[in-house]
C-alpha cells in the first residue's frame, strides 16, 4: 500500500505545492490550525466507516475505508508519539514504524468499523489536544525518522494533515 513512510528521503514534496491528487495545499494551513482541522475530519471518518461498504476493498491491493480507517487511527498515536518526543528530547530518533506490516500484524481487514470510528476519535482528540498545546517557541524543534529524513513540529504535523486530507480522499469521504 501507499503510505507515509517512503524508502526515500524525498518526502518535502508534500510541504512544497498542493497535492495532484487529493487537492491539500500545505501552504494553506499554518502547522496551528493542524489541530483543528484533523477534529473536523473525525466526523467525515465516521460517516465514511458507517457505510454499508466500509469494509470491501474497492480493488485488489487498495484497502477499504476500514484499512484506511484503521491506519490513520495508529498514523494519529505514532505522530503523537513522535510530537511527545520532539517537545521533551533533543532531536530525537524516531522508531521505524512499518505500516504494512502493522495492517497485517494487527488485522486492519477484520476490524469492526464502529471500533474504528471511535478508536480513531480518541487518537485524533489526544493528538489534536498536545498539538494545540505546542508553545510558540517549538514549531521549529527537530526530530529524525530512520532513514534520516529530518522534520519540524511544524513540518511533521503539516506532513500529517496531507496524509489524513489524503486518504479522506482515497475513501471518498
């Protein structure tokens, strides 16, 4: 599946110019308004994860609306992690997450839509809630992934929306 953590280091496209194909415009939301904006997306997932479809894959090798759900629920308590770590260590290393292997380790196919919708409020809110509480000073705080690309606070909750607005889009919600 398509993802948030590439092989490459190349990932400073998403902050650079609005996406071809969900439309996010990075330089439309200051990394403040980030908070704000994955709490209105709640309501849309759940909508999305209250359709009768929500669990068939469109196609082979494209997740439901509950894979996808489901990823962006663990993509909020990683980041959310990684903002914890950001704010209390200096420039920390972030633990490699493979999110391919965590659909299929923890079973995102079989999980129950409903669980989803609310295991993916709660993750949003406890995110959206250290986000909102990001001093004015840390935007600028550094933190490296695994392969060494490096981010802000800013950066990496800018980063986060594309991938929220984009997969709101691959479900159509």
């Amino acid at each position: 599946m398509d993802g948030i953590e590439p092989d490459t280091k190349d990932w400073t496209w998403v902050l650079d110019r609005p996406c071809e194909q969900c439309g996010f415009d990075p330089a439309q939301v200051p990394a403040q308004e980030v908070a704000a904006a994955l709490m209105a997306a709640v309501p849309r997932w759940r909508a999305a994860l209250g359709r009768p479809d929500a669990q068939v894959r469109p196609a082979p090798g494209t997740w439901s609306t509950t894979e996808y759900a489901a990823h962006v629920r663990d993509v909020c308590r990683v980041f959310d992690e990684r903002l914890r770590l950001m704010l209390t260590a200096e420039n920390p290393l972030f633990e490699n997450w493979d999110q391919d292997r965590t659909a299929v380790d923890d079973g995102y196919a079989d999980q129950a839509p409903e669980r989803v919708a609310e295991e993916l409020a709660a993750a949003a809110a406890s995110f959206a809630v250290h986000l909102d509480t990001v001093p004015d000073d840390a935007w600028e705080r550094p933190g490296r992934r695994s392969n060494g690309s490096v981010f802000t606070v800013d950066t990496l909750s800018r980063y986060f929306l594309h991938d929220l607005v984009h997969h709101l889009h691959d479900v159509g919600a």
